[in-house]
C-alpha cells in the first residue's frame, strides 16, 4: 500500500469513526426525547425522505411517514408517567459507502404508569399490570425492563437519520418481584396476548397514544424473559458491509 493509499484508508476510518460517535448520539437522543415521552421531538430524528420509516415495538408495526407522524406526535406525557432507559453495549456498524449504518442496543430502565381511574385495556394495554395503592386513590404500575433496539440508519442531506428501529423486550418484572416469577405470572393470565393483538373496537379516530392502532403486526413478536425456552439470538447483531442491499433490515 503506497503512503496516498494509507492516507487515504486513515481518512475513511477517521470519518467512520466520527459516524459511529453521530450515531450512538442521535439513538441517544431518542431514549432521552422517548424518557420526557416528547413524541413531536422523535420525530425530528428519522429520515423525512423515506416511505417506509418505522418503529417495531413488538406489538405492532407503525410504518410510513404519515402513520409514524401520527403516533409519535400523539405521545404526551401523562401525570405520573416516568421512563427511564440507559444505553449499553452498543454495536454499530457503518457501511463502506457511508451511506447508512446499523446498530444493536440494549437499553436498561424503568416503566411508571400511574391512572387515577381504575384502567382498563381501551385505554391502558398494560392495565392487568396496574394495581390500587393502598393509601392513595390512584392506579399505578412500577416495572423495572430490559431491551434490545436494533436500528438501521440512513445519511439525508450530510446528516444521519433514523430508518427503521426494532424493540426487542429482553426482561420485565415489578420493582418488587423477580423476572422468573413474573414469567410464570405472565403465562398464567395470559396477559401477553393483550399486548400482541391490536385493540378491539378501536380505530385511528378512536385510539389514543397508549392504544395506538399499528400499521401491521409485528412480523417476529417477542414477549420477553420466559423460564421455557432459551433466550433468542434476535435481534441479531449487525455485520460489516458495504451498501444496504448487502444487509438485512430491522
């Protein structure tokens, strides 16, 4: 390799490497926009030029600019409602011709939900989650959750977008109980089914943020932590590559 061939090879790895610190700060920012549940500022982080943006978050797939619109806008944060998530193990991979990347996440936190209503699944599909206080005249759920995020990324305009990001649930128990416990307390109410299905009844003009009728359905829906079979490889970890129709899409 001649010295203007290194040369040019360290320059390609310096603006590598400078995408994969853009990269994990633009996913960084939708955790923070996602913890303040501030739907509108999401929004401003995916690709405004791609058809088929979307979100996968296992319960059904929100697809399209106008949909995707929709949902994330419809999300506001409501008394009482506190997410917390902290990024680990990132995995990025950017592509030779830069023009897009992929990543693998997991994302550690907490879920707090509170209704000063008793809840039911129209409006709260996590409702058999949610218990009454015994001091208080309120409904609340307090749930410590693990998950993946695969995201593809795509460049528009010199700046990196969001394309498509898929939520992979690894773990979920309440703050005061185990995830072997709650696995079996899942499988026994059968909860889980009530988070799969799309709401009965509703439609766009009738769902709310918490309800938001999806697209489609998931296409690989995963329930989290179960004591019955071996956690899944999924989703997968990106390889290198170089152009997007080498790769598999999240």
């Amino acid at each position: 390799m001649t010295q203007m061939e290194q040369a040019d090879q360290m320059l390609r790895d310096a603006r590598r490497t400078a995408d994969r610190w853009e990269l994990e700060s633009l996913f960084g920012r939708f955790q923070y926009y996602r913890s303040l549940v501030q739907g509108g500022r999401m929004m401003e982080l995916f690709s405004a030029e791609k058809a088929d943006v979307r979100i996968d978050l296992g319960n059904g797939v929100i697809e399209g600019q106008e949909d995707l619109r929709a949902f994330l806008t419809s999300q506001k944060p409501h008394r009482g409602e506190m997410h917390g998530r902290t990024l680990l193990n990132p995995l990025v991979e950017v592509a030779e011709d830069r023009a897009t990347a992929k990543g693998l996440f997991v994302a550690a936190g907490h879920d707090t939900f509170v209704s000063y209503e008793k809840p039911d699944f129209k409006e709260y599909p996590f409702a058999a989650y949610m218990h009454k206080d015994p001091e208080y005249p309120l409904y609340k759920m307090t749930h410590w959750v693990w998950y993946k995020f695969g995201v593809d990324f795509i460049r528009e305009n010199g700046e990196w977008k969001l394309w498509h990001v898929r939520r992979v649930e690894i773990m979920r128990c309440p703050y005061d109980e185990d995830w072997i416990d709650f696995s079996i307390t899942r499988q026994k109410y059968e909860i889980l089914n009530k988070f799969r299905t799309p709401w009965q009844g509703l439609t766009r003009e009738t769902c709310g943020p918490l309800n938001f009728v999806p697209t489609r359905p998931s296409p690989e829906p995963w329930e989290g932590y179960t004591i019955t079979r071996p956690v899944p490889d999924n989703p997968r970890m990106p390889e290198p590559y170089a152009t997007f129709a080498e790769t598999f899409e999240y």
